[in-house]
C-alpha cells in the first residue's frame, strides 16, 4: 500500500502542476487536491474535493482518507484571478494554516508535512546584510501584507514541529518563482510595458524556476533516505543573481526611474486600473532587493536546481514575447553609446 498526498491550493496552476507530477512517484497510492474553488486545469488521476481549509472540515479530510503526507501551497501574495481580495487572502494564509495544522495535530496518520513559504520572510530593508541565510534574522521585521502572513504561518509550523515531533516537517523558503506560467506579483510586474524602478537603487533579485519549485516540493514531500533529511527550513533559489536594470535589459523593457512618492502613486493608479498591484513589500524589494544563500538546498535536502536565476528569467521572458525594446537591440545601443564615452565612463 502506498501512501496518501493531500495538496492545497490545487486550482493555482503551481499547485496542479505539482499534483500532476507527484502522482508519478512509485510509493504515492493517491492524491488529494484541495482548494475552495474548482481548478481550471486537469489534476491527472487525483481527487479534487472543493474544501475551504479556514473551515474545520479539512480535519474530516485527513481522517477519512488517512493522509500521511501533507503540502500545503495554499500560501499566496494575491487572490486567484478575480476572486477574493487581500482581507480573504490573509485570512486563507494564516486562519487557513491554523486550522490545516490543528487538524494535522490531530490526525495520527499524518508523518509528514511540507509547507509552500517565501524568502518574504526576511523582508527588505536598506541594512539588510548582504546574503540571508536561513538562520538570519530580518533587520527588519515585515509590517504587513504577503510577508507578514509567511512570518506568522512559519511562526504556527514551528509550534506544530514542537507539538507532533514525530512529523518531519519541511519549509521551503522559495524565491520569487518565475517561467512561463508564473502568476506571481514580480511576474505581473515584469510583463508591463515599462517598468517603473525606484530612482538611484539597483536591487539585486534572485529567481527559481517553476519548473524547480515543482522538482523541490517531490523532493520535500519524499521519503528521505536518513532521517536528517527533507526535515527543516530551506532558501530556494536558482543559482546567481541579477541586477533589476539588468533583468530589464534582458526582458527588452524600458525602464521608468521614479522618486519613491511618485511610485507609490503610480503604484495605486495601476491598481485601480486592475493591471498589477504593486504591494508595499514589492515596492520595497525593487528598492533594496534580497539575496538568501542555497549551501543548506544543496547540501542538506540535496536538490539541485536546473535552472539558473538568469536562466528562469530568459524562459519567463521567451513565454511573453519581446518587449518594445528587443534585447539585441537594447544591447547594441548601449555598446553604441559606451564607445562614444570617454574612458572609464558608464553609460
């Protein structure tokens, strides 16, 4: 007999795809989706069962069909599609988890657990140190919005790890996940005409391929070869960094810098206009950036990710088409006009 998966947050396209892939593994008998609303895409051959997890009904869940390993994706910065809006959000992050773990606390079959995070957890800050390690503290702690429902759901897991011991549980801290079916905040703002930047920063970014964020979660939810493994709290990110001017350049998008008030207003036009919504958090990681260290990613959960941060941006920017500045074309101009500079000159 093998054993039983239950997954939240299925109708996002992340968490069927992840679906579609667990279900191949030898010692996985069933899959259960769950999410408040039906899924858009197939989920292969699992069980979708249209259950609220704010609700206490996810215990009966867990019960009836004796899951033992739980992922919990349902963790997000926005509502899905038109549905929902930031109160209903935050109430799935955080109400959610509290009832999903409560009843996993209950339920004996349950020895395993993997939670869907986000490097959102250390926020952004201007003293923030060079590179977050998962042990680092934030300089400063997150004040409201996506960032702070990851510091509270995380804040919930490690009360559940000190209750149900004998559960491995397992946190992936993930990067801003980009490819070609990204529906993150960063991807919605990378796909406008022109991107407005905050005048005189350069943050420095770090992205994980969709691709390897579904490879990472088979790898957490696995039966580890040793105990020590696929237990703990992980950075997942593709290797390298990039420079927001530089994501841009290769994206073919113009660049638009603006003084911090201006792009806090530009940022509530552009909501009202329902075309992004630059959150307050985003602001402040176009504006300060973060960078986390992957040694424990590699060395610990062994997972290496196929996908550099440069290599997730370029599939991202393939999916969408060119921008109004093609790439080549963008590069050719700015070689043009380094030769015109004098010596040592940027342009």
């Amino acid at each position: 007999m093998g054993k039983v998966v239950l997954v939240t947050g299925v109708a996002r396209r992340l968490g069927g795809r992840f679906v579609r892939r667990i279900q191949r593994e030898p010692d996985v008998e069933r899959v259960i989706g769950v999410d408040a609303v039906p899924p858009e895409h197939h989920l292969g051959g699992a069980d979708f069962v249209r259950a609220d997890i704010r609700h206490p009904t996810i215990g009966k869940l867990l019960a009836e069909y004796g899951v033992h390993t739980v992922v919990h994706m349902d963790i997000n910065g926005t509502p899905l599609g038109a549905r929902g809006n930031r109160a209903s959000v935050k109430e799935t992050n955080v109400i959610g988890t509290m009832q999903l773990l409560g009843a996993c606390q209950k339920a004996p079959s349950v020895q395993r657990l993997v939670v869907k995070s986000s490097t959102n957890v250390y926020g952004s800050a201007p003293r923030d140190p060079a590179v977050f390690s998962e042990t680092t503290p934030p300089k400063s702690l997150p004040s409201g919005g996506f960032a702070k429902d990851t510091v509270e759901v995380e804040g919930y897991v490690r009360g559940f790890a000190r209750r149900r011991p004998d559960v491995a549980v397992c946190v992936l801290r993930f990067a801003n996940i980009l490819g070609p079916c990204a529906d993150s905040p960063l991807a919605e703002y990378f796909a406008l005409p022109v991107l407005p930047t905050v005048i005189g920063y350069d943050p420095r970014l770090q992205f994980v391929h969709e691709k390897d964020a579904i490879e990472v979660l088979r790898i957490a939810a696995s039966e580890p070869r040793r105990s020590t493994l696929n237990s703990g709290t992980f950075n997942i990110a593709g290797d390298g960094v990039l420079l927001l001017s530089q994501a841009a350049r290769r994206l073919g998008r113009p660049t638009l810098p603006l003084l911090l008030p201006t792009l806090r207003w530009a940022r509530t036009a552009l909501r009202s206009l329902g075309i992004t919504d630059f959150s307050p958090e985003q602001i402040r990681l176009l504006t300060h950036g973060r960078v986390v260290a992957t040694t424990q990613m590699r060395e610990t959960l062994g997972f290496e990710p196929e996908h550099t941060t440069a290599g997730a941006l370029a599939d991202y920017a393939h999916s969408r088409g060119p921008g109004l500045l093609p790439p080549e074309t963008l590069a050719r101009t700015i070689d043009r006009l380094a030769a015109l500079l004098p010596a040592g000159a940027q342009p």
